[in-house]
C-alpha cells in the first residue's frame, strides 16, 4: 500500500554541490521539480543521471524544492539536510 504522504528519496552521494531526487508516491505524470535559489525558482535538470531522478547543483545548505504534477497541483518542501540516501517524508499530500 502506498503512504497516502508524498515522499522523495534523495540519491546516494547527493550534497548541496550535487543533488539528485526521485520523487515517490504521486499518483500522475510529475511536471517539474524547481529549486529555489536566490528567491527563485529555478527548473531542475531531468534525465541527465540514471532512473528518474531530477538533478540540481550548487544549491545552499538549506533550499525549497517544488514538486508539480501534470494537473498543476504543487507541493513545497524545505530541505534542511541534503545528504544523500534518505527518503523524506513531506507530511502532505497531492
């Protein structure tokens, strides 16, 4: 059974210099995954790794990502440990 929370799972060896993500239990097709820099979303990079991972770079020690679905409906989540080989649970829902 699928945990009704959106989660991420962020890949092995990701830091703020290299950060990859795979977003997990969404029930569409996932538009885009954005992270804020200098107050401003910018597109991360997908497909440039292996599986489905959405990639971003030299990013702060604390960041905002924004995950969006096809339908339009976002979900925004504060990332305060960016380490790799952790699935993180958002608390919300699409």
């Amino acid at each position: 059974m699928m945990n009704q929370n959106f989660e991420f799972y962020v890949k092995g060896g990701s830091s703020r210099w290299w950060f990859a993500v795979m977003p997990l239990n969404h029930r569409m097709q996932m538009k885009s995954v954005e992270v804020k820099k200098n107050g401003k979303w910018q597109q991360m990079e997908f497909g440039k790794i292996d599986s489905f991972y959405w990639l971003g770079t030299h990013l702060d020690t604390q960041f905002e990502l924004r995950f969006t679905l096809m339908n339009g409906k976002s979900i925004i989540h504060k990332v305060t440990n960016p380490k790799g080989d952790q699935f993180i649970n958002t608390g919300k829902s699409f």
